[in-house]
C-alpha cells in the first residue's frame, strides 16, 4: 500500500446522504463509515435542523474511494474546474454507470467509442457533480 492516497471529497448543500446513497447504487460500493452533525462532537455547536445533515461519509468499493459532506447552503459552491473519472473495464459496465449517473442530469458528451476508448462519455448527474466514463482501448 502506498504511503499517499489521493480521495475525491464532495460537498453538497444538504442532499449529501442521497447522493451517496446513490453512488452506492451505481458504482456497486458500500458506505463504510457514515456521520451525522447531531451525531458528531459539534452536535451542540450546530443548529437541530442540521443534525441530520452528513458530517462525514465514505463510500468504498473495488477501486473506488469517494468521501463527501453536506455544507452549509450558503457556503455552498457547485464544483467546477474538476471532474471525476470512472475508469470501466468492460464496455458494458462503462455504459450503465454512464445511464445511471446522467439519468436526470445533463449529458455533456455522448458514451461513443472514440481514438484512444472504446467507450467514453461526459456528464452531470442530478446532484451536480461532473463525471467522465473511460473503458480504455488497448494501446498499440
């Protein structure tokens, strides 16, 4: 195991718990570790319409660590000048992820069989969050 990991870690304003409930679905992933703000240590600093709010949460699965929170709406910013790739090992596989997470959001490029993928694709999903599906093709 390597000494540095490097996580996605999404933010959301207030729909974090359906997002990864979500991913979880679509990604074959499970929440590993799940924290609430009432149930944290700052339950008594935070106002109780928040407490069910995600303070933390860890979705894992083969290949896949992505972490999030809810943050509070007015701090909230939608993700921009990032993206997260899905990298498929089957053509099949790489296409429902794709119909998955863009069902209900916004398809920014077609899944198509391109140069260097035999399969790949653009989108946000309905949680704001930008994606790009990759099934690689094998290189010459």
């Amino acid at each position: 195991m390597s000494e540095v990991r490097l996580n996605p870690y999404l933010n959301f304003p207030g729909n974090c718990r359906d997002a990864f409930d979500f991913y979880a679905g679509v990604l074959q992933a499970e929440i590993s570790f799940l924290i609430t703000m009432g149930e944290s240590p700052m339950a008594n600093e935070v106002p109780a319409e928040s407490h069910h709010h995600i303070c933390h949460v860890c979705l894992e699965g083969e290949g896949i660590v992505l972490m999030g929170s809810d943050c509070p709406p007015e701090t909230y910013e939608k993700p921009q000048g990032t993206i997260i790739n899905v990298q498929a090992e089957t053509t099949e596989r790489a296409e429902a992820i794709f119909a998955a997470l863009s069902d209900g959001g916004e398809i920014r490029m077609p899944m198509e069989e391109t140069f260097w993928a035999k399969r790949f694709g653009m989108c946000i999903d309905r949680f704001g969050v930008p994606w790009m599906l990759n099934c690689d093709k094998p290189m010459p």
